[in-house]
C-alpha cells in the first residue's frame, strides 16, 4: 500500500492530562514538507511514564523510507544553500515566534510522553528555543575575514554548508536537543536529518510542523525514527557529511567511531557524574536548596543534574537537613498543578535505579532518605522512585561509579579542600561541577584546579546559554570535545571554511617569464 501523507495542521486541542487517550495515533515521519504514515513492520510502543498507558507507536522506519528522507535532504540543498542569508533568517525570526506562541503545547507532549513536570518542560522549550533565537544573529556571526596579503592581493575567509548533516537524540530532552542542532545546522545553509529518541518524538514532530509554517522549504528539515537499526543507517548513509549526537556512553562512543571511520564529522555529548563541593563557610540555605533543587528537579534525569555531594569538612553532618527539603518535594504526574518532580521514563530505568540503590546498601553506604516504593496516589501505575539520599559513599562503590540518571543524591565525605578537588578531578567524567562556598579566593582555586568543563560557582546546573558553547570534557564527551555544541564552535561544527585568494592587477604584467619558485613574500 502507498503510504499516506498529509500537510501539516495545527491542532486545534492537545493533550493535557495523563487521562488515557481514546485513540493514540502513530507517530509519523516527516518528510519533504509532509507528515507520512510509515509502512513499518517493527513498532515501538511508547507509554505515559506516569500511568504507562500507551501514547503511541513509533515506527522502525524502513531503509526505503530513511533513503527517501535523505533523497529528500539531497534535493533540497542546493537551492538552500543559494538562498540569501537574510531570507535564511528571515524563516527563522518566523521559526523563533512560532516556538513561542506554541510553547505550551509543546511542553504538554513532553510531559506527557517523557514525564517530566509542564513547568520543566516549558524550561525544556525555552533553552531550545534560545539556541534558535541566538541563531537569528547569524549575519554577523558568520562573517568571514579578509586580508591584503601582498600587494594587490588578498585573501577571504568564507563559511560553506556541509551539505547534509544528521543529529541522533536522548530522550531527556525532547525540545532543546533537536535545538541544538535545527537552527544552527539549517541557519547555516545545511539541510538535516534528525532522529528524536524513540522514547518521547512527539515534541520534535511538533518542531517538524511549525518549522514548515515558519517557511522552511521541502526536504530543509527532515524527521526519521526508529533505534539503533535507523542509527546505523545514518552512521553509514555516505550524503551525511556530520553527526550531532547526545546520549550515553554506551551509545555514543560507538556511535563516534562508527562514524569517525566514515569520514564524517562528529560532536558528541555523553554521560555524566556532576559533583559538588560543600564548603562550611557557604551560604547554607542557598547551598541546601539549590542542591535538592539540581539533584532531583526532572527526576535526576538531566546530563547536568547534581548527582555527588562531596562534603567537606563539618557539612557532612548537613545531609539530613537536604533530606528534610527533598521530603518536601511533591512527586506527582507531570501535569498536576503543584508537582516538583515526575516519574523515571521507563520501569526498566527504575528497575536499574533502584538496583543502583540496593547495591549501595549492601556495600556498606548509609540511606539517608530511601525513595523506593513511593509513588502517588493518584497515579500508582507510573515508574516513581521518590528522592533518595544516598550518605557515607566511598569511591570503589557501584553507585558512585556509575552513573543513575535519577533522582538519586550520593555523598561523599572528605576533610579538606584539597582532598574534594583531588576525588572530583579522579572522577572520569567531566562534565559539570560546582562549587558553594562564601571565599572568593576558595572559589577562584576551585576554577582554577578543577578539570570538568562546566563550573558553576554557588550555582548548580552551571549549563551555558547558547551565545556560549557546553563545554563537558573527558569522559562526558566523545573524540576530546573538540567540537561543542552550540555557540561559535557550533557555527563552525555545521560549516567549512573556503578561503579565495585574488589578484586582479594581472593586466598590469610586463614580463614574459614565468615565475616557478614558491613565493617569498619579501
Ligand atoms: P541513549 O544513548 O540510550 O540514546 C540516545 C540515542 O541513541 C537515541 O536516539 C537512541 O535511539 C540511540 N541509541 C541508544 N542505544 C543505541 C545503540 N546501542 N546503538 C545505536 N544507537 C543507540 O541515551 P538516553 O537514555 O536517551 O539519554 C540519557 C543519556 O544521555 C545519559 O547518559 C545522559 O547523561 C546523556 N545526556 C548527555 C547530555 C550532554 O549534553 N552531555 C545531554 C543529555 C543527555
């Protein structure tokens, strides 16, 4: 049968409860500017974290259909790559204004299909939302440089297209992650190809819709689905110069090298273990609330959520008072009014988690606050794990090696200053990390000496907005980090750079001998 496609409509209503929907629909692909019906014999269901009643059905979209997306990717780049600068940001002022005035109903199918609170979600809009804002200045971000080199000569820099590039994304964040790479990738001249987590598409099909309203031609922006299977084949599909990819190690590092030995340009954020130095002479109620804030806001499922306390000195006693805020967190469905954290996205994950925190037990660490077997009232078919407060952590044990991905605090006790940056800087990941303390001199130390890419100082979730770029290092990245995402060295990742030499005083030239040495510039 023909598959079925449709231009895109906006809907007039929009989930917003955890109600049982009465006909979930299969998510589409998108594809030249239309949302199509995929002839996929292999689904996967996708459940309410908070009720795991079905939402809907993704397809493994067959290699035909990914092909004709890239077919697709392929056809429309010249014409995008020729059009003005001025009309590419042109559809992206649009772009930006559509993302706002459909803010709410986007946050809603986060919600709904990933579980994390509406308010987060709308969080998870607005720092998309901002990468594409930031784009719109491309005209004098993308500017090249030019020189006299001789005389009579010069040479300019130019930033080009790539072509085709394809961005492979997490579940945690299903609006800022495909913005990381929509509005810099498309700005920029590229046509793209992403895959949104087949966990949680629903948000980055609405991005699909508002892109094509916003006037993005057919095949600029196309949207492909499915697991490691549609991975692979945008890994070996040779139209696809780059690859933006955010996810776990496992994934990732895979995915890097799969890549790498394609000859394809690759950026690639990937786990984390975010640590956090308690000083005695921090601001202690700014310190508490902010942790229990980083550490279990969104479940803990955020690559930059504070994970590790590392208590200095007499702030190890400080433990159960984080307990007694996290207490008064309301774990609940992500739409109820009220609600600071919600389910874990799957039962597999809580199964992990509470395994992770079962192993801490047994190996000898204190539960200061034990979130299993919690979960609301109202909603007890979800995958809840309460906040848990994990005390007397050591670093050889399990759950301080790994890392949990929710809403899961492990402490560790050392005496000194020195002793924090020694255990942070042993840590293999890199991602970010942070600092409380009152002593500007401490905290320039700790700048200075600590070796994760991201710092905050006496702020938790030091994630930079996107006129910066994110910075995680070591482990948290794949191939040395050398290319972030976002901010300028985004710009870069998603162009090449030409350079033109000329001369045009040639008409000027007397001799009829030819000059054979390499020049001397003298
Ligand atoms: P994941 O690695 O399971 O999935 C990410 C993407 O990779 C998905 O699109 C998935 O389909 C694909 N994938 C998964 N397994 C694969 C495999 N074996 N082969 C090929 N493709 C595969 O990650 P997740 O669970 O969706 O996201 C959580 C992880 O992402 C955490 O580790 C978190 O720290 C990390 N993360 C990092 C950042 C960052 O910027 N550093 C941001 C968000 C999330």
């Amino acid at each position: 049968a023909a598959a079925t496609t449709t231009t895109a409509s906006t809907p007039t209503s929009y989930p917003t409860s955890h109600d049982q929907l009465q006909q979930p629909m299969d998510t589409q692909m998108f594809v030249d500017n239309k949302f199509v019906s995929s002839q996929a014999t292999q689904w996967i269901d996708l459940y309410d974290p908070a009720t795991n009643n079905l939402v809907t059905r993704v397809p493994q979209n067959t290699d035909a259909e990914m092909k004709a997306a890239v077919d697709s990717a392929e056809k429309a780049f010249p014409a995008w790559k020729a059009t003005s600068i001025l009309a590419r940001q042109g559809i992206m002022f649009k772009y930006v204004a559509l993302i706002r005035e459909h803010w709410d109903r986007l946050a809603a199918s986060i919600t709904l299909e990933q579980g994390k609170t509406f308010a987060d979600a709308k969080g998870d809009v607005l720092r998309g939302l901002q990468v594409a804002e930031t784009a719109c200045g491309i005209t004098t971000q993308i500017q090249g440089e030019v020189l006299e080199v001789a005389k009579d000569m010069e040479t300019r820099s130019y930033r080009e297209p790539l072509g085709i590039v394809a961005a492979i994304c997490p579940f945690n964040f299903p609006a800022m992650i495909p913005l990381w790479t929509i509005p810099i990738a498309t700005i920029t001249g590229n046509t793209c190809i992403i895959k949104p987590s087949e966990r949680d598409p629903g948000a980055c099909m609405i991005l699909a819709e508002l892109a094509e309203k916003a006037g993005f031609p057919p095949g600029v922006i196309n949207i492909i689905h499915g697991a490691a299977k549609t991975v692979d084949f945008i890994l070996d599909e040779p139209r696809i110069k780059a690859i933006s990819f955010v996810g776990s190690n496992r994934a990732g590092e895979y995915i890097y090298q799969r890549a790498s030995a394609n000859g394809k340009r690759v950026q690639a954020n990937l786990g984390a273990k975010n640590h956090c130095a308690v000083m005695p002479d921090c601001n202690k109620n700014h310190a508490l609330n902010a942790i229990a804030g980083a550490a279990f806001g969104a479940a803990g499922q955020r690559c930059m959520a504070l994970s590790t306390l590392v208590f200095v000195g007499e702030t190890k006693d400080w433990a159960p008072e984080i307990a007694e805020r996290a207490q008064q967190l309301s774990m609940n469905g992500g739409f109820e009014e009220g609600t600071d954290l919600g389910p874990v996205i799957s039962p597999q994950a809580k199964e992990r988690i509470e395994g992770l925190i079962a192993s801490a037990e047994k190996e000898g660490a204190t539960i200061v606050l034990d979130g299993r077997g919690k979960k609301p009232e109202k909603y007890p078919n979800g995958n809840w794990i309460g906040p848990t407060i994990i005390a007397n952590v050591t670093p050889e044990m399990t759950c301080y090696r790994e890392e949990i991905f929710g809403p899961v605090l492990v402490c560790v006790n050392v005496p000194t200053f020195e002793d924090a940056v020694q255990l942070i800087n042993s840590n293999e990941y890199g991602n970010g990390v942070a600092i409380f303390t009152r002593s500007g001199s401490t905290a320039q130390r700790f700048q200075k000496e600590i070796e994760a890419g991201q710092v905050g100082i006496n702020v938790p979730i030091p994630v930079p907005l996107p006129m910066f770029s994110f910075t995680g290092n070591k482990k948290s990245v794949a191939g040395g980090g050398a290319n972030t995402f976002y901010g300028k060295p985004g710009m870069m990742f998603y162009t090449q750079q030409k350079t033109v030499t000329s001369f045009w005083r040639a008409d000027d030239a007397l001799s009829t001998r030819a000059k054979v040495n390499m020049p001397t510039q003298s």
